[in-house]
C-alpha cells in the first residue's frame, strides 16, 4: 500500500480553504422588515468589514416602488446608517432600475463607511441631500444588527 505526502501542497491547500472560510463568515446579512408603505418590497443588507477596517454596506431591493409614486410623491429614496449611539447619517441616494424584460422594480445602493451601523433605515425624501430626517416617510427598515467590532 502505498502512501501520499502531501507536503507543503496539501497544507497550502488548507490554509487556503481555512482562509477562504474565515473571509466568507465576516459577512453579516439580514433582510429588511415588511414595510406598511410599500408591502411589496423586499430586500437585504449586507455588511462586511474591509481591509482598512471601515464597513462595507451592500444593499439589494427588489418590488420597490419609484418614489414619486408614493402618496404624497417624493423625489427619492434616501438611506440612513444608525450609529450604536443612535445618530442617523444619510449614506445617500437609493439606485433604482427596472429589468429588461421584468416588472419587478429592483434598486441598489453600496458604500463604505467608517461608522459601525447597528440599523438601516430608508426613507421618502424631497431633499437627497437632507441631514436630519424625521423618519416620517420611513419605507424599510432592518431590525437591530449584531454586528462584531472591527
């Protein structure tokens, strides 16, 4: 009977498969609430922490209506970061598209951010811009997030 060495080759083999799996459980995800405004839509936020330490906040929607189809119409869709100390930051305007050859009306939004988020909000805007909301127009929102320290 004869025997293999794996040798370096094996053992490189699995730091890789460790290392693959120590990035992938990094990755924290959870699914936006019903929302009573646009019951339809769905979606999820995923955070990761990246190189430098800072957040990234990946977000994916699916059968969101377009903001100016909301009663009363607003221009956009604006998403908001909730600190541990409950600050609300505006991380920016939500992207919306529809598929070719779809009807569902998806939206997206990713960025980076060096505030460890506990929540995401989004809200109806007039103003993308807008640096204190009442949250009275809230559309979606995640429920509190456990997310590891960097």
């Amino acid at each position: 009977m004869k025997t293999k060495n794996f040798g370096w080759t094996g053992l490189a083999l699995i730091a890789s498969i460790i290392m693959i799996f120590s990035f992938s459980s990094c990755t924290y995800k959870t699914h936006f609430l019903t929302s009573s405004v646009v019951p339809a839509a769905q979606g999820t936020v995923q955070i990761k922490i990246d190189a430098n330490k800072n957040y990234v906040i990946k977000i994916k929607l699916s059968n969101l209506a377009p903001s100016t189809r909301l009663s009363p119409p607003k221009e956009a869709y604006v998403v908001w970061l909730v600190t541990v100390g409950k600050v609300a930051k505006n991380l920016g305007k939500l992207n919306s598209t529809t598929n070719f050859m779809s009807k569902n009306l998806d939206a997206s939004f990713e960025t980076v951010s060096g505030l460890k988020p506990v929540k995401i909000i989004i809200t109806a805007e007039n103003d993308v811009n807008v640096q204190y909301s009442t949250f009275s127009d809230l559309i979606l929102t995640t429920d509190y997030m456990k997310i590891k320290d960097r």
